[in-house]
C-alpha cells in the first residue's frame, strides 16, 4: 500500500498509525453479488407468485424467507452474514407500513416506509 508521499507501507506501519478499530479489513465484500444468480432469481419469482395467490396476505413470510436466502450469500472480508428476523416480527412494520401507504396515496412508503423496512432488515443482520 502507499501513503500520501508514494512510499510503499506495511499493513503493520498503518495499523500503528490509525487508532484500534478504524482499519476494516481487506476490502472483500460481496453484497451486491448475494442478489445475482438463477437461484435468487427464482427465489424472487417464487416470492412474487406465492404473494400474488395469497393476495400479498404471505409478504412478511416471504420477505423473511429471500431475506434469509440473501444473507447466506453475503459475504464481507471473508465473514458470513445470518439473517434472525421472522415474519411475526416484520408483519407489524409491514401493516403499519401498508395501511400509511394506502392512506398518504404512497407517499409515506417513498419518505419513510422503505427506510423502515431497511432498518428493520439491519436490525436483523449478525455476523455468523
């Protein structure tokens, strides 16, 4: 690696010079690969069409089963993700979201429902 000056360092030389827990790792991160794939691709498919029969009534169910299906394809420096959250636990941000939608004409969704839905999905996330 080099610094500033063009002077080749150590990864030893940097961790020296930047405090403890401010260096990442190697860089290897995965995350937008874990949605590529025929595997996710069918998984997508298969969660719309179950939505579809049920009349979108299974979305908290199959939005936990691709977000699980997603995590184990993450990978971050080397590290594996798993996704913990369940359908019990999303169908109240789901609803809540649902019905503000409805509502606001779709508004609330654009300003804060995906935010939600993000949060909860990050709140779910932990290093396997």
């Amino acid at each position: 690696i080099y610094n500033k000056c063009n002077k080749l360092v150590t990864m030893d030389e940097i961790e020296h010079q930047v405090p403890s827990g401010q260096i990442y790792g190697s860089g290897t991160w995965k995350i937008l690969m874990a949605e590529s794939g025929l595997n996710m691709f069918v998984m997508r498919i298969m969660c719309l069409l179950f939505n579809i029969l049920t009349l979108f009534l299974a979305v908290p169910w199959t939005t936990t089963m691709y977000y699980n299906a997603w995590a184990r394809n993450v990978q971050i420096d080397g590290k594996k993700l798993k996704f913990t959250g369940n359908a019990g636990s999303f169908f109240g941000v789901w609803l809540k979201t649902l019905i503000f939608s409805v509502f606001t004409l779709g508004f609330y969704y654009l300003i804060i429902g995906r935010k939600n839905i993000a949060r909860w999905v990050d709140s779910n996330l932990q290093w396997s």
